[in-house]
C-alpha cells in the first residue's frame, strides 16, 4: 500500500511540474543559464546569457568538444554569473538545454 501512495505522489507531483514549467512558472530556486525570474515568478530571457547560449550552440554544431568549447570561452573573456570562467560541467549542462 506504501509503495502505490509513493506512486500515486510522484505522478502527481510530476504533473504538477509539467504544468508550471509549460506554463513558464518558477519550478526551482535559480532559473536555468539565459534566463531569469522576473517578480512574478515567471521565466524570462537574460539577453547577455543568451548570446553566451548562441555561442555554446554556434560551437557545439561546428563540432567541438564540451572542453574545446569552455576553453574557447575562457580565452574571450566569456563568465559565468559568478564572474568566474565556464568550467567543463558547465558548458555541458547549458549545451544539453539548448
């Protein structure tokens, strides 16, 4: 019986993300890289980050390595929101969503 109740919580709590994301709604604490929440808690495009996205799209149909393509953006001044150079991980979670 546990486990179903556990099932049954899980499907709906699953739905319920689905549609607050198909929504454009706040689903977690920091927006995705190229986005940010504005006050009503809605997710909207950071015009910077996006260009930063292009980029990581640009290199990544061009060929290159996830690493290739960290390095390149360490090498032209490219940062993270933290100010600090793109690692590896980095690079690979914003070109998987992309």
């Amino acid at each position: 019986m546990s486990q179903w109740e556990r099932e049954v919580i899980a499907e709906r709590t699953k739905t319920a993300l689905s549609v607050k994301r198909d929504k454009g709604q706040r689903i977690s604490r920091h927006a995705p890289y190229g986005f940010y929440f504005n006050k009503e808690g809605n997710l909207c495009e950071d015009a910077d980050e996006q260009q930063v996205v292009s980029k990581i799209r640009e290199l990544k149909s061009q060929g290159h390595s996830i690493r290739a393509i960290a390095e390149h953006l360490e090498s032209n001044g490219y940062r993270n929101r933290a100010g600090n150079p793109f690692g590896v991980k980095e690079v690979w979670v914003i070109a998987k969503a992309a």
